[in-house]
C-alpha cells in the first residue's frame, strides 16, 4: 500500500509501538494542513503509526486529500520544499488483486522527509483525490484495526517477520501488498454493517 520512495533498497526496520505517535502524527498532520492551505481539504495520519499498538517503520504516513492532483502538486510544491520536503517518482497506487479498477483512479503525488540528524521526525506525504478508491482504502484500513485491536498483535507479528525475511523495504512493500488487500477484504463488510466513512 505505501511504497517508502527513498529507502527501497534499505532494509526494512519495524519498531515496536511508540504510544508517542499518537499525538505525534496528528500534530504533523496539523501543521502540515495549515502550510498547504485550502486546497488541502484534509489532512490524516494513516499507516501503521496511526494504529495503537501497531508496530510500524519509523515514519509518519500522512495523506492530504484534494480536488485535483495536479492543481495540488502545483500549490504544494513551494511549501513542502521550503520544509525540506522532495517529491518522489511515484503516482500510482497498488491496485487492489481481483478489483478489475482502472489503475487511473489510483493516482496519487508523493513527497517524503528525511531530516537530517534526526531532530524531526520522517515522513511520507501521499496526495490522493478526495473519494477515490485509494484515498478511501488508506482509511477504511486504518479505522478497522482502530476498532479492531485484538488483530493489531498478528498484524505487527506478519510485519516483524517479513521485515526480517526480505532484503529491501521494496520487496517489503511488494510482499505487504496483498495481505493488506486481505485485510482490506475483511473490513469492507465491516464498513458496510457500520456505516462507516471516510
């Protein structure tokens, strides 16, 4: 589901949970949405840091949802590099296995932090159109695990393994993938019979 842009030949590393990424991640979130402005129409935490008790990368995922990609990587430009932000290659999403979507709709623009010396904390910022299926899909898994704790320990339990089986955060990315679709598969009924939304 997220590709980490500038470290795919790195070897992964999951931390256990830090109860500090809670409030960590929104407060990004927030500082972030006030620097992009309005065509940021909102700004999350998601991934594996916005779960309690996931063990995760080290590394805020953030999504900034907005009307038009373009428009915004053009509006975001100027600001996220004044913050030491660098855009990455990739503009695509994974495609759910079985969906049968048009991968168009799973376009996204990315940039990513790295802060030197570690004195702030890392970031991957995904741009996705407000109420497309990727937008949706980051979403939805982050709040059925919120609202599911008891499947957080085998989640982090698969990503510990895997983190420690292959040899590059790509290969990572590309095995996490499908489980993610599985999980995905479980919380759509979930999502049905709660009424939840985005």
């Amino acid at each position: 589901m997220v590709h980490d842009a500038t470290t795919a030949s790195d070897r992964p590393v999951v931390l256990p949970p830090d109860p500090a990424w809670q409030s960590r991640g929104p407060a990004i979130a927030a500082e972030l949405s006030e620097a992009l402005g309005p065509s940021a129409l909102r700004v999350e935490h998601i991934g594996s840091t916005a779960i309690p008790g996931m063990a995760a990368k080290p590394v805020f995922d953030l999504q900034v949802s907005v009307d038009d990609l373009a428009a915004a990587a053009d509006a975001f430009a100027g600001p996220l590099a004044d913050r030491g932000f660098r855009r990455s290659p990739y503009e695509r999403d994974h495609v759910p296995a079985g969906s049968g979507d048009d991968p168009a709709r799973w376009g996204k623009r990315m940039w990513w932090l790295r802060p030197v010396g570690g004195a702030d904390a890392d970031v991957n910022l995904h741009v996705r159109v407000a109420g497309s299926p990727n937008e949706r899909l980051a979403l939805l898994f982050r709040d059925w695990f919120r609202a599911h704790p008891g499947a957080v320990p085998g989640y982090a339990a698969f990503k510990r393994t895997l983190a420690g089986a292959v040899p590059d955060v790509g290969t990572y990315a590309d095995v996490k993938d499908p489980v993610v679709d599985l999980i995905v598969a479980v919380a759509e009924p979930w999502a049905a019979e709660t009424g939840w939304r985005p």
